[in-house]
C-alpha cells in the first residue's frame, strides 16, 4: 500500500532563504507526482505537475524534483516570501489508476 | 477563469438530516474525486468518477454515503443520516484530461451538530 511522507511537518524561516521540503513514497510505481499549496481555510492550489519520465518542473521561485527510484520528491522555494506562507501537500498518482495518495504536509511559516 | 465550484461552501445541520453537496468541475475535465479534510485524518479520497462512471468508492462509509455524477457538468456527494462525525471540509477536484492533474475547489465545510 501506497504512502506518502512529508517531513518535517512544520518550519519556521527568515524571509530571504532558501528552503527545500521534502515528500517521499514507499512504491516506486507512480504515474505522476503533484504538489500544492493550501491556505487557512482555502482549497489546494496546485503548484507544480511532474511526469513519471520527468526529472524536474520549475514555475517562477518553485522548483520540483523527483527520483522515482528512491522515492523522493523535493520542492524548492527560492527568496522565501511572507506571501509562501501556507501548509504544502504533495500527492503521488498510482500507475494503473487515477487515484491520487496524499501526504500529510508540512506547515511553512516564512517570518518578515 | 476556468475553477471548480462547490455548493454550499458552509453547512451546519442537526445530526439525522440529510445533506447534499454539489461540485461542478472545470468544463473538458473528465475526473472528478470527492475528498475529506480533518485535523486527524488529513486528505481522504472518499470517491472518484472518470468520464461520470464511479471507478472508486472504497473510502466512502456504503451505509450512509452516496456519490453521483448525473451529467458531466454536476457531480453530488449525500450523507443520510447525518452524523457529527461527518463534520469535516468535503473537497471536489476535477482532473484534466490529459495529465489528470488535479484543480480542487473552494470546499464544503459542514457542521453537524
């Protein structure tokens, strides 16, 4: 059975820095990887789509990685911002269905 | 701006009524999931429909949830009877049809008191 780690659950930055959050996955056979953003009380706003044959996907500050075989998944956040402050989800997409495995999120807080 | 919506974005109700959310996904999008957000429990995927067929119902609770998709432009998720336990946020997301990346609505926050 398919799970999805996100550590650390929570953090806590100085605007200005550079920061990476990471989601890992226990089965390597996934179709694709999605990461969000969810805001208090909002829905999920999607970030950044990454193929299973993709190794990377960049929209403005936010780059994400994936290694399949290890089963990781990285977002980088460049120049954190007061604005990046949300709780970040990412989701894995079983091959064979179109189901989508959810993590529990890590909480950033980026201070002014 | 194309966005999913969902009806009613707030519901408190008494245990034992029914209730009916609504979600109308982004127009071309053929998957439709209904999820359930917790404090404890995170994101649940309750159910999903591809191309209106339920391909998936296995988180949702048989004896007092139902999941429907009358046409393709409305998908409805009914608890009858309600319990408190049922209190949650219900989010609908609508896949595209290509990648199936995942667009989620505004969300349903019910109360059941």
């Amino acid at each position: 059975k398919q799970e999805v780690t996100q550590i650390p659950a929570a953090l806590s930055v100085p605007e200005g820095e550079n920061l990476v959050l990471n989601c890992s996955f226990t089965d390597s056979a996934i179709y694709n990887l999605q990461w969000f953003r969810q805001d208090p009380g909002k829905g999920l706003t999607s970030l950044l789509l990454i193929q299973s044959s993709q190794r990377e996907q960049t929209s403005g500050r936010l780059n994400a990685s994936l290694d399949k075989s290890s089963g990781r998944s990285t977002l980088y956040i460049a120049a954190s911002q007061p604005g990046d402050s949300a709780t970040y989800l990412c989701a894995v997409r079983e091959s064979g269905t179109y189901k989508y495995i959810f993590g529990t999120g890590t909480r950033l807080k980026v201070l002014a | 701006d194309a966005r999913v919506t969902q009806t009613p974005r707030h519901k408190v109700t008494e245990m034992g009524q029914e209730v009916t959310m609504r979600c109308q996904p982004i127009l071309g999008h053929n998957t439709v999931f209904w999820y359930r957000q917790t404090m404890m429990q995170g994101l649940e995927l309750l159910a999903y429909f591809r191309n209106r067929a339920p391909l998936d119902d296995s988180g949702m609770p048989k004896d007092r949830f139902s999941a429907e998709m009358p046409d393709a432009t409305l998908a409805t998720l009914k608890i009858q009877p309600s319990e408190p336990r049922d209190s949650a946020v219900y989010f609908c997301a609508s896949g595209d049809p290509i990648n199936n990346e995942q667009f989620f609505g505004p969300g349903t926050r019910l109360t059941v008191l």
